[in-house]
C-alpha cells in the first residue's frame, strides 16, 4: 500500500462510518474497483483508531457527562441515556463475534454489498417519510435503546451500515432526524472501540509505519467533519440524498460485476 491508498482508504472510512452510506461496503469495494491488494490487518486498526478519535474529540464534553453522570446519578437524564447507550451497544457486540467470519468472506461479496446498499437505502428513505420526527435526545428510551441496538446487529453485513440502520431505526421510534444521528453516533463509540481493540494487540511497532499514521490522521479529520457536516446539515435536509447515492453506487458495482465476467 502507498500513501495515495492511505489516504483514499482513509477519506472512505471518515466518510462511509458516520453518513449513512456504509463504510464496511466502500471499504470493500474500493480496492475492488481499482485492483488494489487487501490493506490487511494493520490497516484496518488505523481507520478503525482514526474513526474512534474523531467521535470522541467531537462529542468529548457529552461522553464525560454521560460517564460522570451514569456512574454518580444514573436516576438523571444523562445518567439514563448513558445506561441506554450501553444497553444498545450489546446486540452489536455479539453479532460482530458470531458473524466475523461470515463478514470476513460470504458477506464481502459485491453483488450482496450491492443489494443491501439498495435494500437499507430504501428502507433509510422510509424510515424518513414516515417517522414522526418530533423526539429529543433527552426523550429517548429503553425500549427505544433497545430497538436500534438490535438494529446495529445488522450491520455487521458490509452494505447495510452501521449508522445508517441505526439512523433508521431511530426514525422509526419518532427521533428527530438529528436525535437518531446523534444517537447513532454516541453509540458508535463502545463498538468502534471494540473493534479496534480486539484487532490492535496484534500490531507490532514495526506496523507502526507512515501508512499507518496517514490513515489514522485522514479517517479522523474526516470523520470529524463529516459528524459536523450531518448533524448540522439533518436540521434542514433529508436522508434522501444518501438513498439516492446508494442505488447509484449499487447500479454501477452491478454494472462493474456484469462487465467484468
């Protein structure tokens, strides 16, 4: 790998990990458009680390309410909302250790990436049309937790994505737009961490190389901005934009597949 494909890679993973438009997908098709070798394990440490960072410098004065308050006055409203994020990081966790080996091979597939980019665009578009969209952050649930955790379960399929399921299953339970992002994104933090963690005690400092950092410091910035971008842009606009790009790119690695064999 050159630092061009660190970078790429990178700017995919900042991006596909916190729009709804599936970073595991991009990740997979990326290398399989332009014929470039697995990046392997090192890697994919690196963009998962760089992702993490970015979630954590911009919600930084949110995650210490949350811990200070979950663990001192878990009766109160960040208390609570602090044990719901918890609660619904669970069915992810256990998807990822049950399906990693499906993700790893049968899942990667670009004709099943395809259609699931199609299928959960489609049902991203509906969960925008008929949510009521009226619910704050602070009126979240239990059950709420419950039922986009269990969603987040699904995205251990590259295609689906992460937040977009989550976004989606947020809608569905009357979230405001920028709520079920925002939601999404709190969330994000126990199972990107959990993956970089899981993967990390594998590296060695001779992987600590420029390639490395060049995908920790792109996925990051990048994913920073793109957190700031969606949340701010979700006050005004709709999911359809992404739906519309999902079809599209499902179009084109259809396309790609037919005229390749």
């Amino acid at each position: 790998m050159d630092l061009l494909q660190a970078i790429i890679l990178g700017l995919v993973q900042g991006l596909g990990e916190f729009l709804p438009i599936s970073s595991s997908a991009h990740l997979v098709l990326t290398p399989w458009f332009f014929h470039w070798n697995d990046p392997g394990l090192t890697f994919d440490v690196a963009l998962h680390f760089g992702t993490l960072v970015a979630v954590i410098a911009y919600f930084w004065r949110d995650i210490i309410s949350l811990v200070v308050s979950g663990l001192t006055r878990p009766r109160s409203l960040d208390g609570r909302l602090f044990w719901y994020l918890i609660v619904a990081s669970i069915p992810g966790a256990i998807a990822g250790v049950i399906l990693e080996d499906y993700a790893e091979t049968i899942f990667r597939s670009p004709l099943i990436i395809a259609l699931m980019l199609t299928i959960m665009g489609i049902g991203l578009w509906w969960g925008d049309r008929v949510g009521i969209k009226k619910r704050r952050l602070e009126e979240v649930s239990l059950r709420d937790s419950l039922i986009v955790g269990i969603s987040q379960a699904l995205a251990i399929i590259p295609g689906v994505s992460r937040s977009g399921i989550t976004m989606t299953a947020g809608l569905m339970t009357g979230m405001k737009r920028e709520t079920a992002a925002r939601f999404s994104f709190l969330m994000s933090i126990p199972i990107i961490a959990g993956a970089a963690l899981l993967k990390i005690t594998d590296l060695t400092l001779q992987d600590l190389n420029m390639e490395f950092i060049t995908g920790v410091l792109t996925a990051g910035i990048v994913g920073f901005l793109a957190i700031k971008f969606l949340l701010q842009y979700l006050r005004q606009g709709s999911y359809l934009i992404f739906t519309w790009y999902r079809i599209i790119l499902a179009a084109l690695v259809v396309g790609v597949y037919w005229l390749r064999s």
